[in-house]
C-alpha cells in the first residue's frame, strides 16, 4: 500500500491512513512519501545552504516543526517523547549536512539525494509512532538497505536481483512478527551504500519494486483522487472514474498531457501479473480504478480523453523533384539533434505533418531553415482519444463524428493504434471534449 504526500500530509490524514490500513486484514507493507511540500522545501534548504545557513535553518526549522505539529496531535501517551527525540535525531543530520554544504560550498546531485531522502525518513518514523500508538504491531525498515539502485543520482534505476535476494532473504521474514511493515518510498542507495532517490513522484516506483519482489497479491496506490478519470474533472465535470485501465492506455494518456502514474514504474508488476489499484484516501470506500496487463480482451470502448495545450503542428510540403523519404529523414535528424521531441507525425505524397511542443523562436530556425520547402506551423490542443479498439464499432465512431462534425478540426487520426486516436484544434477545445466526452459511459 502506498500512501503520497497529500495522504500523510498532517496529523487528521496521518489517522485516516492508519483507519485504512488497519482494516485490510492481511500482512502489508505501506510505503509512503514525505508529507506534502517537504521534498520541495529540503530541495529549497538545501540549495539556500549555498549561500545562507540561517535561511538554509529557517526551512528546515518550517520542516521541524510541521513533524512535531504531527506528532503532538496524534500521539498522546508517552511514546510522543520517543517520536519527538527521533524527529529531533533527523532534523539534526538535516542540519549538519546543510553546514558541510554551506563549508564545501558544493551540492552535488549525490549530496541532494541523501538531503532530500529525510523527508521519507521524517514521515515515516513519525507514521511509525502513530502505528504504535495505537497498538498496531508495525516495524519500521529503512529502504537504503532493500531498493538498491545504479548511481545514477536524482533518477536512480533498481538492482532487480539483488532487491529480489535482499527483500526475500531479510525483508520477508520480518512478516513472521509484524503485520505491517513501514517502508520510505522514493529513496535506495547504490552498492557503495550511498542514498539515491528514484526521481520525483518516485514513490510509486517503490511501491511497484517492493510488491515486485515481495510478490505481493495486489499493490494499491492510495492517492487524493478516486482513481483514474474519463477525463481531467477541471475540464469536464461529468468525469467519471474508471473501473479498469491496460497499461498501454496509461502510456498514451500520460505521454499526451494526463496526470495519471508515471507508466514505467509500474510496468514490471503489471507484467508479472500483480493487479495494481488506484484509490483515494479521502474516499477509501469507492472501488479505484485497477490497471491491467494489455492483452486482456474487452469491447470496443471509449475509455478516456487528455489533452495537451500550446502544441504546435509543423505541415512541411515536400519537393516533388526530391526523395520523399529522404526529405523526410532530414527534418526528423533536424528535430532530434536538437532534443524535440516528436508528439506524432504522418505523411503522404506531398506532405509531412508533425506535432511538437516548440517555442516560437523554434519555429522561426525551422521555417528559416527549410526555405526549399514551404512550411505551415500553427498552434493549438492535442486531444488525445484513448480506448479500446473504437475503429472496430462503426456505430461508436459515427457518435463520434457526428459530435464534433460542427467545428474546426485541423486533424483527425482514428485508431493511430489500438488504444489511440488523435485530433488537434485551434479553438474550441473545451467544448470539443465536453461533447467527445459525452459518448463514454453511454
Ligand atoms: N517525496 C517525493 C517527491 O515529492 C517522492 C514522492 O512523493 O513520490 O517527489
């Protein structure tokens, strides 16, 4: 069970995490993030230790502080004191690590890492003491001994043998006397032993490793909204939750503009067949959303729309007299040795389209650049339609044509694969999903 930064982010959602783990009756491991804000602020602390240690110790009294609050809400017999002295022990590394920063006058990312890993360490010793607290027979392991990663600083990539031989040689026997064991999320060390983190929102990625290896029957994601959505509800506010989700929608949806997990760091418990569940804190009694493995058969179905703002779409016409695939070729060689990243693209005899995220003064060395050749650049909204097979149900995708057959579109792509199709406009973006939006749950 992982728990973000919202769901621990005081005492009253510290209680609510512990009502929702101490009702499934079964041994588990619950990961969490640092309470909501924290990692910023260590982030902030640390590179304000550059230039100014009281700044730097003005933070980090802010972080203090936040856990004591915690603390003194939510601990009332005298195991506060014990709480309070190990929250003082980590404030204190805290500290003496933004003076050797400020002395060396040097931060590293290797030196960040081990900075901003206190905020897991702080949530989860003060979580822990909450457990205990209230009678819950819970250990509290440190995930520097069991997520072992590359050195790879700030973005760290698991060891997945050696975390397999450590989590079921001495993690797992740790189950035989405690039903619940705390675990940070986010944060590993390399075989030197030196602390590194996952990248940020990386605590789901430890969720997934540890149910991984500890080959957990389920992984429940616990977040501050109800699962995955038909769509972002500040757009369209008949949204509603999903039941189910393949991991290749979760791609698509996530790489055209969704805030939904991060899909790579959940795909290899997917692909070992462990069911992930996403569900909301606030409301744990709703159902989620679970996310399955692509090859599961279902019917043809509009699942879910995102979409990406501010998106530029390049019409390049090609030269007749040239090798369009060379042409081609040229422009793509162009875009990539200058890190752009291509959104989709098509061609066809005397056209290469192609969607970008690019700044004007991008656009204007393009347009320079290829004067052969006329180029149309115009920005507007990438909606991205992801389901299941829609170009297998004529009927749904009349629906869907006939909802949008009143406006601009300046591109429609259906069934780009299984799961996507893709459309752009200028305007009228809004109303375009709305009414798109309309056909799922019909
Ligand atoms: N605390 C880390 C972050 O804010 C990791 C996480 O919350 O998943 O990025």
């Amino acid at each position: 069970m992982k728990f973000g930064g919202s769901s621990v982010a005081n005492a009253s959602a510290m209680l609510n995490v512990y009502q929702i783990i101490s009702s499934q009756k079964c041994k588990k491991l619950v990961v969490l993030s640092a309470c909501k804000g924290v990692t910023d602020l260590l982030i902030e602390a640390a590179n304000l230790s550059l230039q100014s240690l009281a700044k730097s110790i003005e933070i980090i009294n802010i972080i203090s502080e936040h856990h004591k609050q915690i603390i003194e809400n939510a601990i009332k017999t005298e195991l506060r004191w014990n709480a309070m002295d190990e929250i003082g022990k980590l404030i204190r590394q805290i500290r003496e690590y933004s003076e050797g920063i400020f002395l060396l006058q040097e931060l590293t990312p290797k030196m960040l890492d081990y900075y901003v890993s206190f905020g897991e360490k702080l949530s989860t010793t003060v979580f822990y003491y909450i457990l205990l607290e209230n009678k819950i027979n819970a250990a509290l392991i440190n995930s520097e001994n069991y997520i072992i990663t590359n050195s790879k600083f700030g973005e760290a990539e698991p060891n997945y043998p050696i975390i397999q031989s450590k989590v079921q040689k001495e993690l797992k026997p740790q189950f035989d006397a405690h039903d619940t064991i705390i675990a940070q999320g986010f944060i590993g060390s390399d075989l030197e032993c030196r602390t590194t983190t996952l990248g940020r929102g990386g605590s789901d990625f430890s969720a997934s490793i540890y149910g991984l290896a500890l080959d957990a029957k389920e992984i429940q994601i616990w977040t501050d909204v109800s699962g995955i959505k038909s769509a972002d509800p500040r757009l369209v506010e008949q949204a509603i939750t999903l039941d189910e989700m393949t991991i290749d929608e979760i791609r698509e949806l996530s790489f055209y503009g969704a805030k939904v997990l991060h899909p790579d760091t959940i795909k290899p418990a997917i692909e070992a067949g462990i069911p992930i569940k996403v569900l909301n804190t606030f409301s744990p009694l709703e159902q989620g959303t679970i996310i399955k493995e692509n090859n599961q058969a279902s019917e043809p179905k509009l699942h879910s729309i995102s979409v990406l703002s501010e998106v530029t779409k390049l019409h390049f016409h090609l030269d007749a007299k040239r090798n369009n695939n060379l042409q081609i070729v040229d422009i793509l060689n162009y875009l990539i040795r200058r890190n752009i990243k291509i959104l989709s693209s098509s061609q066809s005899e005397t056209s290469f389209v192609l969607f970008a995220k690019l700044e004007n003064q991008q656009i204007n060395n393009i347009i320079a650049t290829y004067t052969d050749f006329q180029v149309e650049a115009i920005k507007g909204d990438l909606i991205c339609l992801v389901g299941n097979n829609i170009l297998l149900d004529k009927e749904l995708l009349a629906k869907l044509i006939k909802k949008i057959e009143s406006y601009q579109i300046d591109y429609i792509q259906f069934g780009i694969n299984k799961q996507l199709s893709l459309l752009f406009s200028k305007e009228n973006t809004r109303e375009i999903i709305e009414r798109i939006h309309s056909v799922i749950g019909n």
